[in-house]
C-alpha cells in the first residue's frame, strides 16, 4: 500500500505542476491539493489531520490543520515578513530607497560596465547577512529593500538581481540557524563546532563556484531572453541627473534594520541583547517618522503615511502570507500520505556503499525541499534518520548529514512556492515561476560541487 500512496503522491505533485504551469491561482492550487492529501490520509487511517487540538471531527480535523497553519505562520515568519513588507513601501513613499540609490551608484558607477560582476559579488555580502540573521525571507526581503534597486540601476536585469539575492540564503548557515542547531544536535556537536570545521570548509569554494556560475548563466539567460524582445531591466530607475527631493541622510533609513540586527546579534556581542527582525523593523519605521517629521517640520504630516506601511502590509499578506500557508499545507499532505518516509526507505533499500547512500539522499533532499518549497521542513523529515543510518553503513554521521543540510537550503531556491520566492518576487513583480527557473540549473551544478568537495576533495 505504502506505493500505491506514493504514486498518488506522484500523480498530485504532476498535476499541481501542470496547474502552476499554467498560471492557476496557486495559493488556491497548493491549498486544495494539501488538503486533498490530508484528507486521503485520513480517510483510509494513515495519518490522521495533524493538529493540536482535536474537533472531534476526522472532517472538520482537516480543516483545523488548514487554521492552525494560519496561525502558526502569524505567529513565526509571517509577522516579520509583513512587517518587512510595510517598512519597504514605507522607504519607497518616502523616497528613502531612491536616494540611497542615488548616493550608492556614484562610487560604484565603474561597476556599470560589468553589471554581471556586480551581481555575483552580492552573493557573499548576502551570506554573511544571512548568517546574522537567519531568516530566507526575511533577509530576501531586506536585501530587495537596500541591495535590489541598487543592482537594476547598476544594469542588471531584475531576473538577475533576484537570483543573487535569493543565492545569498542558499546555506543554512552558522549558529543561529535551526537546521544547524538540529544538524549539530544529532552529530553530538555544538553548533559553533559544527559551523566552523563542516560547514565552513564546504560552503567558502562552493559559494565561489556558485558566483562564476551566476556570473555565466544569467549572462547567457539575459542575453536570451533579450533575443526574445523580452523586457528584462526595470522601468523604475532613479536618475542620476535628478536628486530626490529628501536630505541625504534619508539614504541610511532603509540600512537602519540591518544595522540594528547586525549590532546587536551575537556575532558582535557588545551588548546582551536579542533583537528580532521585526523589533528590528517596527524602530527603524519609528526612526523614520522622526526623520519625516523634522524634514518636514510638522508632526502632523506623519500620520497619514501610516497607511502606507499598513498597505504594504496588506500586500505582502496578500501575495505572499497565504502562499506560504498554502505551500506548508501542501508539504503537510505529502508527509501525511508518507511520501518523504517512502523516499526514505527506497533510498536505503537499494544496498549502495555508504558515500554512494550519502550522496542519493542528498540528491533527494534537494528535491524534497523543492517540493515542499521548505528547507527546513525537508531536513527535519530526514536529518533525524541519518545517525540510524550512518551507523549501519559504518559512516561518520556528521560526514552524512552535511551535505544533506546544505541540500536542504540549496533545493529551497529552486522552489517556486517557497517563502523566500515568493517575497521577494511579489515585491519586484517577477512571476515566482520563472525565478524558480532561473536558479534550477545553478543550483544543480552548485550542490554537485558541494557534493564531491565534501566527499572527494
């Protein structure tokens, strides 16, 4: 029975992929299907609906699962990110992210010639951003605020700019992250230990790797596309001959946030303080309107920008808060039918060597993840299965888990549905689709490489 209901699983993800394809509504797509396969399980006494307080109700229970995963997202990365969404159309209102490009593409004007290297060098300053933050969306979303309009007005297509900002969260990385605490955990090292000697050695000649490969294929992608008559550059450029109408110092509200994080994270440690994204976000928007009001001299004029940031708010709830949801639905109902628990067991059962094991489950995490538009939800599914595993192959553990774990975050990126996606193309008005795309072959290349590093080299 366990393949009857992967074949099912199968049957669903290609009709989803079809719909998707053809531009169906997918939050509406991936809703209707993860409920589908929630349902199923239920039904024929697989897995019940996984909530956390019954109905009482088999039918209702499936419905609870829907709410709770509502909930939950509102609890976790959906605040934030909406939060992030309002104070990014509140720079833009205020035209804080215009002169802050305004100021950044003087110095870096000689970058103009080669827009391509431009792109490629905002993958390691988006990791080490990643690093202190580590949140995908989050740091996606900050980075189209501040990195993203500098980069089109710099020359580079928009399809580009967003491939480099969502390589920038292509590792899970050091110890703030949740899949290095699990990772860590299940190897029995701390997650400083785990970030310094495994991670480190692998992710550095991999993110170089991943920046020529960049550098090549959006070149050749941009190149094609403009053979097409497609429009590629954005529309929305700041002029350099026209001054935006605010002070200078309006440049570094926008950088606000990430100086917040940055100062108060760990990493620094001068003050014993835990600032969150979005505490971080709510007194850079509180700063802001300090700003406005001495520019404009009146107190009064603020309030009324406050819609502004309620509005982009509402926006990115809108396209990207139910997207979300829709997909943790959608990845809920795989799991439910047993999908990752068939992959599994398919994988160890085929009677390989221990590198050759290793290297198939890493293989099938990165698609796992791309499936279920989730790197944290494709590790969890595995990583506590690997010290099991690893014993019985006489393999290191932690010589298995890591490439899994890097996987996991790598096959994220080439996910249509996942978060950080979805955030940053409704922001920039790219089709989530076509970023998905865009990243798919670099990123194979870039977890091939990660692979024989770690194994062979």
């Amino acid at each position: 029975m366990g393949l009857l209901y992967f074949l099912v699983c199968v049957a669903v993800i290609a009709l989803t992929a079809v719909l998707l394809y053809r531009k169906y509504n997918p939050q509406g797509v991936l809703l209707i299907s993860g409920l589908f396969m929630v349902a199923l399980a239920a039904i024929v006494g697989l897995h019940p609906a996984d909530v956390a307080k019954t109905t009482g109700s088999g039918v209702f229970d499936v419905f609870r699962f829907a709410e709770e995963k509502f909930i939950s997202n509102f609890g976790r990365a959906g605040l934030m990110i909406m939060v992030i969404g309002g104070y990014v159309a509140f720079m833009n209102k205020i035209q804080a992210t215009n002169m802050l490009v305004w100021l950044a593409i003087k110095p870096l004007g000689f970058l103009k010639k080669c827009p391509y290297l431009a792109a490629a060098l905002a993958i390691p300053i988006g990791q080490l951003l990643f690093i202190t933050t580590p949140s995908a969306a989050g740091v996606g979303l900050l980075l189209v605020a501040t990195l993203y309009p500098i980069l089109v007005n710099l020359g580079v297509s928009k399809m580009t700019a967003l491939t480099v900002i969502s390589a920038a969260t292509l590792f899970d990385q050091g110890p703030g992250s949740a899949n290095t605490a699990a990772a860590s955990s299940l190897v029995g090292l701390s997650p400083v230990e785990y970030f310094l000697k495994f991670q480190m050695p692998n992710v550095i000649p991999t993110t170089v790797i991943l920046m020529l490969v960049f550098f090549l294929y959006n070149r050749w992608c941009d190149r094609k596309d403009l053979a097409a008559g497609k429009q590629i550059y954005s529309t929305e450029k700041v002029d350099e001959a026209d001054r935006p109408s605010v002070p200078g110092i309006f440049a570094l509200l926008p950088l606000v946030p990430i100086l917040l994080l940055v100062f108060f994270s760990e990493y620094v440690g001068i003050f014993h303080v835990e600032l969150s994204t979005t505490v971080a976000m709510l007194v850079s928007f509180l700063i802001s309107l300090v700003f406005v009001a001495i520019h404009r001299r009146s107190v009064k004029e603020i309030f009324p920008l406050f819609s502004t940031f309620w509005q982009g708010m509402g926006n990115v709830f809108a396209s990207v808060i139910t997207l979300i949801v829709a997909a943790e639905i959608f990845s809920g109902g795989l799991i439910s039918l047993g999908f990752i628990d068939n992959l599994v067991a398919g994988t160890t059962g085929i009677g390989l060597g221990g590198v050759s094991i290793s290297i198939v489950i890493t293989a099938v995490v990165f698609f796992a993840a791309m499936l279920m538009g989730s790197g944290n939800a494709a590790f969890f599914s595995f990583g506590p299965l690997v010290p099991d595993i690893a014993a019985q192959i006489g393999m290191p553990a932690v010589q298995m888990i890591l490439p899994m774990q890097l996987a996991a975050s790598m096959g994220r990126a080439t996910s249509p549905i996942a978060g950080v996606i979805v955030a940053i193309c409704g922001v920039a008005g790219v089709s989530p689709l076509e970023l998905a795309k865009r990243n798919m072959v670099p990123l194979i290349i870039g977890v091939t490489c990660l692979t024989v590093i770690h194994f062979f080299i």
